[in-house]
C-alpha cells in the first residue's frame, strides 16, 4: 500500500479547489484538472476565481513548494494519481428537482480510461443515492487498469469556513467495499486523521445519504425558527428572544437557529430539492414530503421581506429609492446562487423602486445576473438619497455599522434588518425606524 498516496482533485470549484490546497498543505503531492482552461490558468497563476477567505495564500505557498499544479490533460491526471478526487458540481436541473449527473458523469468516463492499476476514485460530489453504485459497475466494465476501485467520501465545508473545513473537519465518512480501498483512503486522510478526526466508515448508499441528510437537517432546522418568526409576527413576540432561549437547552442547541431572510447558495436550496426528487423515484416521497414545507416556509421569508419594505414605504414602491446592504448568500461570500439578497432586490426593482445595492464581495457576479439593479461602491454610497435600507446579508462590516454614517446620507432613517443582525436599540436611538423578521 502507497504510504501517501498521490492525489489528484478533479474539479476546480469551491470544492476542488480548496480540497486540493489544503491537500497539498499536508504534505501531499497534489495535482488539480478543470476542463476550464481559464480557471486552470488562473489557479496555477495563484489567482483563486472567486472569494474564500485564507485560500490564495495557501494557494501560493503550496504552489511555491511544487506540491501543487493544475492541468486540463485527463491524461496527465491518469498517469499521475494512486488517489483521484471528482469534485465536479452537481447543480440543479432547469426546471425539475433533480440534479444534473452530467458534469459528474463526463468526469468519470474522461477519467476512467486513463487510470492506472490499482488506482482509487473517490467520489466528493453531493450526488443521488445509487449513482457510486452506477459508477462502480461502470468502472468494473469499462476500466482497462486492474485493481482499480471506487469509495464515497461526502464534502461538508461551509464557504467561507473551508480552509478551515478541509483542514480540520467535524467528521469523515468513507463509503467503501473493500479494506484495500479504506486503508488507502486512510492514507490520503492521515494527516487528518491524526488531529484526530472520527471517521465513519459505511456502505455506498449510507455515505451519499449523510450528505443529503445533514444539509436536509440544517435547512429544516433554519425554517423551523423561521416558521416560529411567521408565528412572532402574528403574535407580537420576539424570535430572536425565543431563539435565545431554545439555544440553552443542549439538546436542541443554538446554531442554524437564527431566524431571518433564510438560506441561499449553491448546496442546502438544490441540495433538499434533489432529495426529494430522489426520494420520488425509490418511492418514499412520503418521508421527505416535509421537505417541501421547508423550502415553502424559507422561500415565505423572502415574500415577506418585500411586503415589509413596501409597507414600511407606505404601501408602494413606485417612485422610491431603496439602498440594499449585501448580495452575497451569506456573509463571508461572493457566491449569488439562490441568493435571498438578490431575489429580494431584483423584486423590489421590479415592483417600480430604484434598487441601489452594495456588496463587500459579490458585486461583479451581481452585476452579471442583474445589470438592471444600481451598484455602488460602500453602503454609504449606497445609502445617498434612499428612502429605505434593507439589510440582507450580514457581512461584519454592516453588522458593526455606526448608524450616523448613514444618517447623514439618506432621505428617511428607515431600516428593515432581514437578518436581525443589527443591534435595534442602536438604529433607534440615532432616529431611525428600525423593522425587522419576526421581531417588534
Ligand atoms: C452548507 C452546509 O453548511 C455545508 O455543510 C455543505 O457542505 C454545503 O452547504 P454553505 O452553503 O456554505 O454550506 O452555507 P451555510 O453556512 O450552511 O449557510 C446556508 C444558508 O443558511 C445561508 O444562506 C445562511 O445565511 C443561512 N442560515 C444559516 C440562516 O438563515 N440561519 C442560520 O441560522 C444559519
């Protein structure tokens, strides 16, 4: 057995690519594939294509020590790897819940001819339970090398968090089916493992599960205390308060309970949907039917966010000028997919406001997506001449906002907090009319 194995990540995404950083950080000789030339370029240039916080520095330093290159040859990939990593994006189907298997598949089928004897492929993508099945009967017939295999092994880092993620993770979980493919998987891990890090070790179907399973929780979770913020809302209570007081009994626990505009991005959106389509198809729709609440009660959230700004105009938005703090999904981010910020915003643009919106990171990807919406260059900027603020992603540097910064610059001191992240006495005592989700 390879005492450290050669790896190589296919797949130079947020995931890949910060996979194969952090893998070379360890010590390992890593070689990274995207079939994108330009993000190939740009990586081995040590340029990361878009925002994660400590990576271009990991980036340069592992390219300095030679232990890291990118490559678009399949080839090189084949000759190069005892460990291959396919960390190609499985995104949403155009109009359908399911996920689209194609990137995941062309990956697989460019790979698999070119590997060698006794090589593994591991599986990172967030995929339909059945397809490692699917792939490792592929693999059996088609591959020419001998002794080659496949294991699962689920991705769990958060943007913005996944150096950190990568590095020092909660938990490992390998799907395998032989010992040979375990010790090699623990190979390519030891460093990791060291620290040490539990590993769960399972079958194919129980490793493609956890993801799902753990991204379905934490949604469910989030729309939980934002179904408990629709209730505030009626009853004039504080879910911000109530979230405080379920966060002290251990066994429910604080995090993911934060009530607000609700979750976004390019994983817990697709990722519960595809579930759920997958759920249809082995005919236990029933067990997640729940699921459908969750995406209907967060997507609520962002309904209810433009009748709150509307109505705090005065019923309409025709003629008004609304400055929108954040664009990114979540803080820590410029990635815009399923963005709630930018849905808000789009909306209210689209309902006769002048939306004028300010972002510390994810500007350019916002500009591209909506080129209708104003961007400036500060939430100052911003802020001039609005007649509204909404805050909807909570970047620290809206967080810790002195309010007279606007104050001076807007044409009514109205705020709506969609991520009750600002502090509301603060906003209230410079003046302002301060509203917020589920909250007085
Ligand atoms: C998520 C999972 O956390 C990660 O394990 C998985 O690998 C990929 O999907 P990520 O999409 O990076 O990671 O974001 P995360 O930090 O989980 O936040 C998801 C969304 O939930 C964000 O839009 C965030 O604003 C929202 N959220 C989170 C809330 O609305 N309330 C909370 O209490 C927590």
């Amino acid at each position: 057995m390879t005492e450290r194995p050669r790896l190589t990540v296919i797949g130079t995404g947020y995931l890949g690519a910060t996979h194969a950083v952090c893998m070379a950080e360890l010590g390992f000789e890593v070689l990274g594939l995207d079939v994108e030339e330009a993000k190939v370029t740009s990586l081995q240039s040590g340029q990361v294509p878009f925002y994660e916080p400590g990576l271009p520095e990991l980036l340069q330093k592992n390219l300095d020590s030679g232990r890291l290159r990118f490559t678009t040859s399949y080839e090189e990939v084949g000759a190069f790897g005892d460990v291959h990593f396919l960390c190609v994006g499985t995104p949403q189907k155009k109009g359908e819940y399911a996920a689209d298997m194609t990137y995941v598949d062309a990956s697989f089928r460019s790979l698999v001819p070119h590997l060698r004897d006794g090589a593994l492929v591991v599986g990172k993508s967030t995929v339909p339970a059945g397809t490692a099945e699917r792939l490792a009967d592929e693999l059996a017939r088609t591959a020419t090398a001998k002794d080659v295999e496949l294991a699962w092994n689920p991705e769990f880092l958060r943007e913005g968090f996944a150096v950190e993620d990568t590095l020092t993770p909660d938990r490992l979980v390998f799907g395998i089916r032989s010992e040979r493919a375990e010790a090699l998987l623990r190979a390519a891990f030891g460093p990791v493992i060291d620290v040490p890090t539990p590993v769960v070790t399972c079958d194919f179907a129980t490793a493609q599960l956890v993801k799902v399973a753990a991204n379905a929780f934490l949604a469910t979770k989030i729309s939980f205390i934002n179904a408990m913020a629709e209730v505030c809302e009626a009853t004039h209570g504080d879910v911000t308060k109530l979230s405080e007081a379920l966060s002290y009994d251990t066994r429910i626990g604080g995090r993911f309970l934060h009530a607000g505009l609700g979750f976004g991005g390019g994983c817990l959106p697709k990722d519960i949907r595809a579930f759920m389509a997958r759920a249809g198809e082995l005919g236990v729709d029933q067990a997640l039917s729940f699921l459908k609440e969750v995406d209907a009660i967060n997507l609520r959230r962002r309904a209810r966010m433009v009748d709150l700004a509307r109505e705090s105009l005065g019923g309409s938005f025709a003629g008004s000028r609304v400055a929108v703090l954040g664009a990114a999904f979540k803080p820590n981010s410029d990635d815009i997919r399923d963005s709630p910020a930018l849905d808000v915003a789009s909306a209210i643009q689209s309902q006769g406001a002048a939306v004028v919106l300010y972002d510390p990171a994810a500007m350019d990807n916002a500009k591209r997506v909506h080129p209708e919406i104003g961007y400036r260059e500060s939430a100052v900027e911003a802020g001039r001449g609005a007649d509204i603020v909404l805050h909807l992603t909570e970047w620290k540097e809206f967080r810790t906002m002195d309010p007279s910064a606007l104050s001076a610059v807007v044409a009514h001191k109205r705020i709506v907090d969609g991520r009750n992240a600002l502090d509301p006495v603060l906003w209230r005592e410079a003046g302002w009319t301060y509203r917020a989700l589920g909250r007085p």
